[in-house]
C-alpha cells in the first residue's frame, strides 16, 4: 500500500483545488503545488525507508484492460522527482486558476502512476490520461486555430500513444504478460521495440528538427506550456528505459545503441545550431531543452550503467532548467544572466556534471561512442556561443514581464547550484541503483560507484570556488546598469524546410455536436457548480454498464 502514498497525496491535492474552485476559494495552486512537494517527499521516504527496494502493490482491479499494480523503485523515484519538481515551481511562482491548478495536480496524479506503474500497458494508458486532462488543463493547449503549435502537439502525441500502445500489445501477446519483472526476453522482439522506441522518443520530443517542446515553448500561458514539457519528456524516456527491463538488459539488436546514440547527437547538434540562430529569450531556452533531451538519449542509449545514471543527471538538470526558465525573462538581468550560463552548462551546476559524465560514459563505451563524444562536445561548444549570444537577445513577446518575484527565481537558480555541487550524492545515491534495476552488473552486489567519475568531494572543491567567484562578479559588475548592444547575427543557421501545405489537420467538428465542447458554456449552464455534471455522467455510466 505504501507505492498508493504519492499518487494518493495528487489525488487528494487535485479534488481539494477543484473543491476551492467550486466554492470561489483562494488558495487553489499553492495547494496544488503543495501536494507535489508531499508526494515527492513521501515518494522518497518510501523508498528509504523500504532499505532502498522496490514497494510494490497488486491490486484485484481492472484498469484499461490489465490488473493495476505499482512498482516504486529507484527509477520511477527518479523520474518522478523530474516531474515533480518542475511542477510544484511553476505552480508556486506562475500560478493560474484554481480549476487549471487542480487538473495540472489530476494530470501529475496520471504521470505519477505511469511511473510507478509494473507492466507496460498500465503505464501507457496513465501516460493517455496525463494528456488527456494537460489538454483539459487551458484553454490554449486546445486551441487548434493557430499555427503555433499545439494542434501538431496534440496530433504527434496521439501518433506516440499509438506507437507506445501496439507496442505494449505486441509484448502482451508474445510474452502472455507485460510486467516489466515477469516479461519473458524473448517477448522484446525487434517490431516491438522499435514501436517503444518510437513512441517514447515521440513523447520526448526527439527529433532532429523543431520538436513540439521547442514548438509548445511559445504557445500559450507560461505554466500551461512548461507543464507540459515537464510532465511529458520524462515519462516518454521512462518508456524507452524499461525496454532494458523487459530485455534483461540489452537491447534486441547490436545496431539499436548506436542508431539511437547517432539520433542523439543529432537532436542536440540541431538544437545548438538553432539557439545560436534565436531571435528571443524564450526561443534560446526552448532550444536548451532540446539539447538535454538529445544528450539524455545519448547517454542512455549507451547500454551501460554508466550512462543510464548520466541520463538520470541530464533529466534532473533539465527538469530544473523547465522550472526556471519562464521566470527568467522577468526577473532582474543579473540573475536571468546567471540562468543563462547555467543553462548552457557553466560550471558549477548540475547540467555542466551531467555533461561530463554522459561524455565519459560515451568515451569508456568505446567504438562509436567515442566518436559520438566528440560530436556532442562540438554540440556542447555550439550551445556555449548561443548561450553568450542569448544575453542580448530581446525577451519573448508575451512573458510575464516582471510579475515573477526575484526570489522566486534566485531560490531555483540556488538549487540548481546546490545540485551541482552534491552531483556525486545524487548520483550514488538515486541514479545508479536506477541505472543497476535495468542493467544487471557482471557481478551480483552494488553497483561499481568508482567506475564513475565525479563522486566523491572533487565537485564540492572545484564549484565552491567557482560559485564564490560567480557571487563576486554579480556585486561587483552590474549588468542591469549597462547599455545592452545588438545581439549579432548568428554564424550559421539550419537550411528552412521547403514551404508546403500541411499533410494533416485537425478533424473538423461537425456543427451539430460542437455544443459538446462548448466549455464555457457548460460552465453557464451548471451556475459554475459541477455536482449537475457529475451526477450526469454517473448516470450515463451506469446505464452503459448494465446495457
């Protein structure tokens, strides 16, 4: 019962924000971001608690076809905390009603069981419903009348649960199961894995051209839009992540590892050639995030422990940079500088460790990795330049413009550098027992902690230094003070894809049952109370059920 407690604490969190909602209290996203914070926090004391084992749960219960079941181990602990973390910042600093705040805290709920989910066809049908109530969540994330970005995301995410969905099947039906444990290896077999791979990378957003994160970073309100890259990134590579489950560790095929480390490399080379290429603020730290997301797919596609914990690293660094970034463009220069280094990687904060250690993974990887390293150092060197470039770009048109407090952001770009000097604890204490539940080691016991470099206090002696140096250089030297020059014109841009009509668009709705999604009518109807809602659709419910 104990893997119940933090989808259970979401739960509770999301219904008391609609409640708050309902009867036109305040209070409903510090509540909501509150509920993240406890269910992270009794995620984690779970699972020390249990001496660091998986908690699982079986319950009798039907869910979308298969038995529900939990499994809270050290890597839904880790993605998890990703998902969390990010969420409870946003809500806490951005806000928006308490009705968006309560769905945001019902979709965590789903992301949370995706996580903790044992079998594979549980988690993709959490990872649907998490879609299903972010789109529910604002407004703008359903509204498909622009060509911004969110009718393609919603259409690319459909596409990914379908991939992730046959996938799921394909395993149910050779293996007899897809619990990730009891999953016989044969089961993994090459179709169905690259339906996995897909529809993760898919949900991630990896692809080399303009993925939806980059695409959905400008497109409506600041905490709908950073939710969503949030939530979704993380599970999409905790789908990937478990094939090494459901194939005792490897991977159905010699060619897969490199073929997705090359993809890798390719997203985040793209990224850092479109950073250094950004007209705003907003589209440099979109980029960011893409970059990560490449570097993660690289580490993990590694096949090693190694670099399944520098994966992990990169998640959690990127998870923070989701949560600071839209408070930078209204907060005071001196700190939106300093998110800006960080956020390409300046020493010392956890992105910089995490990079080098998906670098020395790559390296003892050998073979192509090692080739690979170099060209994510050549990415990494891209990125630094756009980032420089990035200072004296204008902010994004519709930011909030000063609204944030500072602390708020001085307390995150705080973490970010705390993290990045305990990047040994994190690392040995979460990431590699992570990294050891998907890859068996050759001999049973621990995972080998000295093959992994930055563990012990060398980070702690090298970033105290330089975080001192960063504190003296922003009271001495004031940016905000200082004439800001035009930002120059990039060195290089990414040839344009051709113009040309688009291949898919969005199903019109007929004009006889657009009444069904006329939300704000709805709203008119019920005087704002949804007791008459719900008392309808249970009604419906049961008179299907007996039919």
């Amino acid at each position: 019962m104990l893997a119940l407690v933090p989808p259970g604490l979401l739960l509770l969190a999301g219904v008391l924000t609609l409640l708050l909602q309902a009867f036109r209290l305040p209070g409903g996203s510090p509540l909501a971001a509150a509920g993240c914070l406890a269910a992270g926090g009794a995620a984690l004391g779970v699972w020390l608690a249990g001496g660091r084992n998986p908690i699982e749960l079986s319950a009798p219960v039907a869910i979308a076809g298969t038995t529900f079941g939990l499994r809270l181990d050290a890597l839904s602990l880790a993605v998890l905390l990703c998902a969390l973390a990010p969420v409870a910042m946003l809500l806490a600093s951005l806000g928006g009603t308490a009705g968006q705040a309560g769905l945001i805290a019902l979709a965590v709920t789903a992301a949370a069981v995706c996580s903790e989910a044992d079998r594979l066809l549980l988690a993709v049908a959490a990872l649907a419903t998490c879609c299903s109530l972010l789109a529910l969540a604002s407004p703008s994330l359903r509204d498909d009348s622009t060509d911004s970005g969110f009718a393609s995301l919603w259409l690319w995410l459909a596409a990914a649960l379908l991939l992730l969905l046959a996938g799921a099947v394909s395993v149910e039906l050779a293996g007899g199961t897809s619990i990730y444990s009891a999953t016989p290896v044969l089961a993994l077999t090459l179709p169905a894995f690259l339906l996995l791979a897909g529809g993760g990378a898919a949900t991630a957003g990896l692809a080399p051209w303009r993925p939806w994160p980059v695409t959905a970073w400008g497109t409506g309100a600041a905490h709908s839009r950073a939710v969503a890259i949030a939530l979704l990134p993380p599970l999409g590579f905790l789908l990937v992540a478990r094939s090494y489950n459901l194939g005792a560790g490897h991977w159905p095929g010699n060619w897969l590892n490199p073929t997705l480390q090359g993809l890798g490399v390719a997203v985040a080379l793209a990224a850092a050639i479109r950073a250094q290429g950004s007209a705003e603020t907003g589209g440099f730290l979109a980029e960011v995030t893409a970059f990560n997301l490449g570097t993660a797919l690289l580490a993990l596609a590694l096949g090693s422990q190694a670099g399944v914990a520098a994966a992990l690293v990169v998640l959690a660094g990127s998870a923070l940079l989701t949560g600071i970034g839209p408070l930078l463009p209204a907060v005071p220069r001196r700190l939106a500088v300093v998110g800006f280094l960080l956020a390409a990687g300046a020493p010392p904060a956890i992105l910089f460790g995490a990079r080098v250690l998906v670098l020395q993974a790559a390296v003892d990887s050998g073979g192509l990795s090692g080739f690979f390293a170099l060209g994510e150092v050549a990415a990494w060197v891209v990125l630094v330049a756009a980032a420089v470039r990035a200072l004296r770009l204008p902010a994004s048109a519709g930011e909030p413009g000063g609204s944030v407090p500072a602390w708020t952001a001085g307390l995150a770009l705080a973490a970010t550098l705390a993290l990045g000097l305990a990047l040994g604890l994190f690392e040995t204490g979460l990431a590699l027992s992570a990294a050891a539940e998907l890859i068996p080691g050759p001999t049973p016991g621990p995972p080998a902690a000295s093959q992994v470099a930055g563990l012990g206090w060398e980070p702690l002696l090298l970033g105290l230094p330089l975080a001192g140096l960063l504190v003296l250089a922003l009271l001495v030297r004031h940016p905000a003070e200082e004439a800001q020059s035009l930002a120059p014109e990039p060195a290089f841009r990414l040839p344009a894809w051709p113009a040309r009509r688009p291949t898919f668009r969005l199903p019109a709705m007929p004009e006889d049952y657009r009444s069904l999604f006329d939300f704000p009518a709805h709203a008119r109807a019920l005087g704002r109370r949804p007791w008459l809602g719900v008392a309808l659709t249970l009604g419906i419910a049961i008179i299907v059920a007996r039919l």
